[in-house]
C-alpha cells in the first residue's frame, strides 16, 4: 500500500492493557482501522492536532493506521461509507483512498517549500510563481492553514528531532533557526506543551517525532 502517493507510512498498535500515549502534531491526519474488545470495528479519520494531545487507548484494542500525507483534501463521509466493513489487509483500501483523497500540485509544491529548513515565503512565491496574497489564500483554502503555521511546525519538528544529538539547546536554537534559546523553548511549550528539556526526558517522544510526517 506504499504505492500510494497520498500515503506516508501504514503502522499497526496492539493495546493489551489501557495505554496513556501524548500525541504530537504531525501536519497530518490518519486513516484508522480500530478493533476493541466488545465493541464492533470501524474505520476513523483521526483529528488534525494543533498541538500536543493525551489520548488513552482502552485494553485489548488493535489499530491499523494509514497515515496520510500533509496537506490532502479527505472526503470523509464518502470514504468511511465506502470502506464500511472492509478488512483494513484488503488490497481495495488502495483504490478506495485514491477514490476519496487527494492533493493538488500547488499544495504538495508549497507544503514542500515550507518544510526546507532555510524557508522563507519570499523565495517560496518567486519559485511558485505567485503572490505572497496567492500562497496564503491558496494554502488556507486547500489546508485550513497558513504557511507561516507550515514553517513553524516543520522548524520545531525538525528541533526536536535535532534536540538529543547537539551538545547545547541554545546551538540547537541557532542551527534552526531560532531567535535564541527563549524563542526555541516558547516554540516547545506551543507545539509539544513542555520544555525541551522535559520532552528529552520522555524517551517515548523521541520515538514519535521520528515517524513520519510533515518534515
């Protein structure tokens, strides 16, 4: 199911006892197969988190997840009616999220832009070819978001997952992009809510801002 370019990653969890797990935003949203224990399976769209999330998964609960790419258009009501019963192993799922997903070229061009770690939107609307009006208008419309909220997310995703290999937080700051290591450390409690310091105190987050997503 790689082959799908809307796709970024198929990942599977198994909860056999109730698991507390912070979520951290990722630019994307995913497609989810979930089976609990006494209760029916179904297929979800999961929420587009803005910022970091606790969520608990109840005991003896498998999920199958296809994380989608940044920036996709989901016609949500039509693809879980669709996949209705479908085994989430049913190499149909392919076809039925080319049916009800997808992005346009402008979108992945400017999400891919914004996600460079020397990005800025002047250089990004000269290689574009549009107005810095155009870009915003255009990206709000097709994600609900501006690129300035691209550019911080792709800048504090790529400091966390920088933060355990440089030797000081205000180096790090520096290498990204920041200000000074105040700034970067606002951007932390923004995104993740908690310091750089106690999110390197959570190895589990180290984990999950390596997976894949708006990068």
């Amino acid at each position: 199911m790689s082959s799908v370019v809307r796709l970024l990653d198929v990942w599977q969890f198994d909860a056999w006892a109730p698991v507390e797990d912070i979520i951290l935003p990722d630019g994307c949203r995913d497609l989810i197969y979930i089976e609990t224990q006494g209760e029916a399976p179904k297929w979800f769209v999961s929420p587009f988190y803005d910022c970091a999330a606790t969520v608990t998964t109840p005991h003896s609960t498998a999920m199958i997840g296809f994380r989608l790419r940044p920036g996709v258009d989901i016609d949500e009501q039509a693809l879980l009616r669709e996949l209705g019963g479908l085994d989430p192993h049913n190499a149909d799922v392919e076809d039925v999220l080319n049916s009800f997903v997808s992005i346009d070229a402008f979108t992945e061009d400017a999400l891919s832009g914004l996600a460079e770690i020397d990005a800025n939107s002047r250089s990004l609307v000269r290689r574009l070819g549009v107005s810095q009006r155009t870009l915003q208008r255009r990206l709000l419309l097709s994600t609900g978001k501006r690129p300035l909220y691209w550019m911080r997310l792709a800048r504090v995703r790529r400091a966390a997952r920088l933060l355990n290999k440089e030797k000081s937080i205000s180096g790090l700051a520096h290498f990204c992009g920041y200000a000074d290591q105040s700034h970067l450390t606002r951007e932390f409690q923004h995104w993740f809510g908690m310091t750089p310091k106690a999110f390197m105190a959570q190895p589990d987050l180290a984990t999950s801002i390596n997976s894949v997503g708006y990068d």
